[in-house]
C-alpha cells in the first residue's frame, strides 16, 4: 500500500513584523517515491513553501497556522535541536538554486562532501569507506572523472557540475524526501535537461521522494507525476501533470498554459532584412591570458573567441546563442570595444572602429549601447533612479539640468516607469523594473543598436514576455537594430529573424529563423533545440540528440574541429583534428561548419 510521507494541511506563514501572510492556507499529500511539482511566478510563495517542509525559514517569518505531518510527526513542533539530528539534512534534503555560493572556495569538493558525510554517520564508518561512498555519488550523479573531480576546488567545477555536486550533498544521509528549489533556473538548457533525467533517474536508484518547484511549466510538467500550482501564496490548484495541461481549472493556470512559448506549432513573423549591414565583424578573435592555480608562476591561454564573422542588418533582431563559455560575452565586450581583439576589424555604417581616435570612439558609443544580465550589480544602489538614467547625458552632451530631467521624464514613461520614481533609489525593486531602468539608460542616448547580454535570463516567463513586447514597441518607434544574445532559445524564437549558434568561440551555424528550428544542420544546434522546455510536441527528441557531459576545456582545445569530442558520427579526418572549421553556405541564407555538416 502506498502511505503519505508527507502532509501539509492549512498552512500559513506570515511576517512577524508586518502581521503580511505569505502563505494561506495550503494543503496537500505527497506519497513516497512521488516527485510532485511546484509552479509559480517569482514571487508566488514556492520558495518560502520549500522553506517552510524543512522548516528553514528567515528569522522574520514563522508558521501562523496549519502543519506538516512528516512520517507522522508534526515537524513544526520540533525545537531546532531536533529538527537538526532528525529531520533537516537527514530525512529532508534541501537543495537550492545558488549553488555556487554553497561551497568553500577554499576547500577541495570532494573533502567539503566527505566531511559531510562524517558529520552524519551514526554508525562508526571508516573515513575510507565513506571517501567511497562519496566517489561512488559523484559518478552516480554523472561527474566525469569522479575520484579526480574529488580533489579539485569548486571554482574549477562549472555551474551543471556544482548543481550535482549539492545533489551529492542531498544524497549523502539517504533522505525520504528531497527538496529541489528552482534548481534549473541558473543552468544552461543542455545542463538544465541533463538535471531533470537525472532528477527521475534517482528517484528511481534512491526510492528517494521529491519535491520540484520552479517558475517554469515545461520543466515541471516533464520531471513531476503531480503538479500543484501557487499564485500570491495560495494553492490555486492540485492535478496530475496530464490533467494540469488538457484540463485545467483555475484561470491562472489556464493563463500560464497560454503563455507558454509555443515553439513549433506557432510561427514567428519578421520583415525581411536583406539591406545594408549595419554592423559587419570580421574574423574577431581574442585570447586571455589566465593564471593556473595549481602551479607556481604558470599560466594557460583560453581562446574565447576565434575567427569570428557576421554582418548585422539595419531593422533586424540577430539571436546569437550557446551554452556558458561558448564566448557569447566576450563577443559583446568586443563588438562595443569595452575590449579589444587579438585580430579583426569591426565596421559600423561602413566605418572602421578599431582605427577610431578616442574622441570619435566616444561619439560611436553613443550609437551602440549595452545592456547586461544582472541589473541588481550593474546599476548603482546608491544613485536615485533619474540620475542612473541621466548619466549618458551627462557624459555625452551639454544639455542644462531641466533639459536632462526632461528627457529622462520622457525616457521613464517610454518605458513603463512612472515619474514618481524618478527621485528614488532602487532598494526594493524587483529585476525586472530594474531592467527597465537598465533600458531606459540605454535608450536616452539614442542608439541605433542595442545589444542585449541576457538581459532577460534573471526574469521569469511573464516578466520576459512583458520586456519583450516592450523592446518590440520601442523598436517600431526608434527603428531599432537588436543583438540578443541568450542561451534561451523559446525567448529568440520569438524575437529573432536570423540565429548564429556559438560553440567553443566559434560560429558553427547561421540560418534565419525558420530554418534554424524546423531544417538546422549541426548536430550541436539539434542538442540545443532538444532541450527547449515547450508544451509543443518536439521534433528533436531527446533520447537521440540529448548529449552528456558538458562543453571541453577551453584551455584545451587544440586545432580541428573544436566539436569533435561531443560529435554523435565523428569522421575519421575530425578525430584526427585535421579538418579545419569555418561556415560554408548549404542553401541560401543558411550556413553550416563545413566539418560538422558532414557530421549531421
């Protein structure tokens, strides 16, 4: 007989000092070996709701009402002495987003899991035999090289590899029940679809019950068995992941059906830009120069961009995307010249800016503004927001004090910002108002091309959706060039006529739009197209074009055909790495490497 293993019945938080409930009145069942999923917008309560299952809450915010029965025990009963030897970190695991942060910098991965595990043990286990427990974690969660990953630091594991890592970590007092909170929301979509196999592929090695929240349907839809949904803290509905999406109940949860991307089963439509370019990149490439920490005075170089070409056209919106290190941003720091290239030449309206003086190189940066990912650490707190925004015109032109408030007034309004806020400083507003103060600051000098770093990837689907609308206005208004560059394919789907596919500093396809998602030729780019979370039935099906593992060291690459170790049908002239890379034209408009196509 399958038994609860957990019951939350009438539950409510609130605030101790503003009486404000977060939570009200949720309740549901979870039964063991269930992986039951979250969904909710940022800000709908799924966080504080994981939280409170481990009872791990912040110092202003307690239970006000309801329970949670775990194993039959009222954990909100329990003082923290035996929450802490019986429950958190024992039968309940938590796993958070953040974890980067969650681990010494200063400590070896493996030793910070072992003492863990140590920490843990009731039984008197030998130190060695708990090292093997820990080795046998790393492989279990798919870390390659397991017993060498046990003794490198976390700043040499990648963001996909810290994620497994605190996996490891949930795993090592064999829990009930683990908590997952939006732990794909930082990842890579390749890393974020390898988590979710992974996810159901431990439930079913662990017997391990799970709890999924995230802001995103696909995801859950995929990973969980039930799905309850939570809006402004209360349980708006309860299903099983089939009924949630063919028939839904609550408005809500009909809006963000709605609202999910549709990826095939809607087509985009874009003009045709075939002009004159207005942006054209030849052969960028750039290099750093990068200490190695583990030896004395030794350094490594990693190419981060190589060889790279493309002309952008006037009117046009170019996607460029790729997983994290493909270069992405680097390039972006090139084409507004915050760096220079190792070689290349970047022409803006026919004029060559890497033989700009530095007062024209001043006047160019007015036509070409960048907006990047992280708008809480690239905006100034401490600044109110009209004089964030005011700060090109400051810089740039001689415009009086009333002239500048006047057109930052005019900027705020173009871009949802009311004029009350024009004297106030950032503290307490969300990523996404931030990012408006982000745009208009880019804005209020004109440009003539924006390019935008991931400038949506800290948002969650509704607030992208409302940003991107936004761009779509200002860009009829002020007749816009954009560049995004994202590793969200459903969000340049939507946006982009014409999409370049960045791997390991390279482009290894370019294609318009249409081509790209329904007759793209690089095995990479059907890896990526794979891993969209869409309610549209896929075409690329992840069983055949999903890849393990993730991107080789940069500082390793050797010439060749830099995807030769991930390629599915590798010829023998690419394993040999004679064979090199550049684009060749395999119809009009549609440009493959000329390795890879051969490949496909």
């Amino acid at each position: 007989m399958i038994k609860n293993i957990l019951s939350v019945e009438n539950l409510s938080l609130k605030d101790k000092f503003s009486s404000k409930e977060l939570l009200k009145k949720i309740t549901f069942d979870l039964q063991e070996k269930e992986i039951l999923g979250i969904i909710g917008e940022s800000g709908s309560g799924k966080t504080l709701l994981s939280q409170a299952i481990v009872n791990w809450l912040p110092e202003n915010l307690q239970i006000s009402n309801g329970s949670i029965n775990f194993l039959g025990r009222n954990i909100n009963h329990l003082n923290e002495s035996e929450l802490e030897r019986d429950i958190r970190g024992q039968q309940i695991a938590y796993i958070g987003p953040n974890a980067i942060n969650s681990l010494d910098p200063t400590y070896p991965v493996g030793y910070q899991l072992l003492e863990k595990a140590i920490s843990i043990d009731k039984e008197n286990t030998s130190k060695k035999i708990l090292k093997e427990k820990v080795i046998d974690l790393l492989d279990d969660v798919l870390i390659p090289s397991p017993q060498k990953r046990f003794h490198e630091y976390p700043s040499q594991f990648s963001g996909g590899m810290m994620q497994r890592a605190m996996i490891v970590d949930a795993l090592l007092s064999s829990p009930k029940l683990l908590v997952a909170d939006n732990i794909t929301m930082p990842l890579d979509v390749t890393v974020a679809a390898q988590i979710i196999k992974l996810i159901k592929t431990l439930r079913d090695k662990f017997e391990t019950t799970i709890i999924f929240s995230s802001s995103s349907l696909p995801v859950v839809n995929e990973v969980a068995d039930n799905i309850i949904v939570i809006k402004n803290g209360s349980l708006e509905e309860k299903n099983t992941s089939n009924n949630i999406l063919l028939n839904p109940k609550s408005d809500h949860t009909k809006n963000l059906i709605e609202n999910t991307p549709k990826i095939w089963s809607e087509k985009p439509n874009f003009n045709n830009n075939d002009g004159n370019p207005i942006i054209s990149i030849k052969n960028f490439s750039k290099s750093y120069r990068v200490r190695d920490k583990n030896k004395f005075n030794s350094f490594y170089e990693v190419k981060a961009v190589r060889d790279f070409s493309i002309d952008v056209y006037e009117g046009e919106n170019l996607g460029i995307i790729g997983e994290s290190g493909c270069g992405k941003s680097t390039l972006s720091r090139l084409i507004t010249l915050l760096e220079k290239s190792d070689s290349g030449k970047i022409f803006f309206q026919g004029e060559d800016l890497t033989s700009l003086t530095k007062d024209k190189l001043k006047n160019f940066r007015q036509s070409l503004q960048l907006i990047l990912q992280d708008p809480y650490n690239s905006l100034p707190s401490r600044q109110t927001i009209g004089r964030i925004i005011s700060e090109g015109l400051l810089i740039h032109t001689a415009l009086s004090k009333s002239q500048i408030k006047e057109k930052v007034l005019s900027t705020m309004q173009e871009v949802g910002i009311s004029p009350d806020d024009y004297n106030n400083l950032l503290v307490g507003k969300s990523g996404s108002f931030r990012q408006r103060v982000s745009i208009a600051r880019a804005l209020i000098l004109e440009p003539k091309v924006i390019i935008l770093d991931e400038t949506l990837s800290s948002l969650d689907q509704n607030e992208q959706e409302k940003l991107l609308n936004l761009f779509n206005q200002i860009q009829i208004k002020r007749k816009l060039t954009y560049i995004f560059i994202s590793h969200d394919l459903a969000m340049v789907r939507k946006s982009c006529n014409r999409i370049a596919v960045m791997y390991m500093g390279r482009t290894v396809e370019l294609a318009k739009n249409e081509i790209l998602f329904n007759h793209c030729g690089h095995p990479y780019t059907r890896t990526l197209l794979c891993t969209i979370p869409t309610l549209d039935q896929n075409p690329y099906d992840k069983k055949i074009y999903l890849m393990d593992g993730e991107p080789p060291d940069p500082t390793e690459i050797d010439n060749g055909c830099s995807f030769r170790s991930r390629c599915p049908h590798p010829t023998h002239e690419c394993k040999e790495g004679s064979v090199e890379m550049g684009l060749i034209e395999v119809e009009p408009g549609h440009w493959v490497d000329k390795c890879c196509v051969n490949c496909a």
